[in-house]
C-alpha cells in the first residue's frame, strides 16, 4: 500500500481523495502531523498555491506529498470567487459563509443560472523538488441557491454539465467520478504509478 501525504487541513479534501484513490492507498493529511508547516497561500493561481504547499511540506515528510488548490470560477462574476474560494468571505471563513457571501452577490445580477467551472491544480513534490503537476476542470452552472446535502464547499450551488442535480445531490461515487479534483487526480495517480 502506497502512502500519499494530502498538504491540507480539509478532511473533507482528504476523504475525497481517498475514495477516489481507492484502497490500495494509504492517504493521510496534516491532521497527522503535528509539526507541518503553515504555508501561506499567495500565489495568483490554483497552480501556484499547490506548488508552494506541495514544495513546502515535502521538505519535513519523506515521502510523496500532493497538494491541491481548487476553487469555483463564476464568468459573471470576473471569475471570482477563483483562487480566494476557501476564503471568500473572509481569512477564517467558513463554507457556508463564503456560500452565503457568493449568493448575496449572484442575487443581485439578472440570471438564475451562471456558467461557470470548478478548476483544480495538483501538485506531487518529494524533499522539496516538484515532480508533477496535473489539473482538472468540471464545466456546469452555478445557482444563487443551495440544494443537498452532501460534499462541501460550493457544492450545493454547482451543478456540472449534462445533470440537473447539484454536486451536493448527487452520489458521490458519480461526483468523485465526474470532478475537477477526480481529473487531476487521475492524470496525477497515472504519473504517480509510474514514478
């Protein structure tokens, strides 16, 4: 069994990981370190907010470590909330916060319903050398309202292309299968078996 060292806080990100991994992986986070760095996230890109934790973590674990910077990208809103998805609606803001702060804007512009996309940037480092970096994107709408009650983050607002039913209703076999996260990961579990 392979160990896979997640460069996140999020458990939620974490168990997504590992369902989509599977059981041949051991998949851990920085909930099992105690002494894991604290890596400020500021880059302009998902791709440089993976690099800088991936890097930065991968210097105190001897291992492979993946990093992953995801978001929600709305057109109409310039592509906001993008990169500060996790912290929209303030540094320690939690998701329904930065929800609520997406709905209040969305509600003030004509639509009910806002292209948009989830996107992904992974990272795998080892001793601090980057060895990989992958991305994933998921097309859909966004709605200024929230339905179900699975996944997290911008999942109850997101609903991808070809379904009715937002990321938060559907199963999650069939939102792990269709994700951002689950296309970076699989171009990122390809390099990884054959490391």
């Amino acid at each position: 069994m392979q160990t896979l060292l997640v460069a996140t806080w999020n458990t939620h990100k974490t168990k997504e990981i590992g369902q989509i991994l599977g059981s041949g992986w051991n998949v851990r986070d920085l909930t099992t370190l105690v002494e894991a760095p604290k890596v400020e996230e500021t880059g302009s890109t998902f791709a440089e907010n993976a690099a800088l934790k991936a890097v930065a973590v991968s210097k105190s674990f001897p291992g492979l470590v993946l990093a992953d910077d995801s978001g929600l990208v709305v057109d109409a809103l310039n592509g906001e909330p993008g990169v500060y998805s996790a912290r929209f609606a303030g540094e320690d803001a939690t998701d329904a916060q930065n929800r609520s702060k997406l709905i209040g804007l969305l509600k003030t512009l004509p639509a009910r319903e806002f292209p948009g996309r989830f996107r992904c940037a992974m990272v795998v480092a080892s001793k601090g050398e980057i060895q990989g970096s992958f991305s994933g994107t998921v097309e859909g709408m966004v709605v200024p309202f929230e339905r179900g009650d699975h996944g997290f983050g911008y999942d109850p607002m997101f609903i991808p292309a070809g379904y009715s039913e937002t990321f938060a209703e559907l199963p999650s076999e069939i939102k792990n299968r269709l994700s951002h996260r689950a296309h970076a990961l699989a171009q990122a579990v390809a390099f990884l078996q054959n490391a």
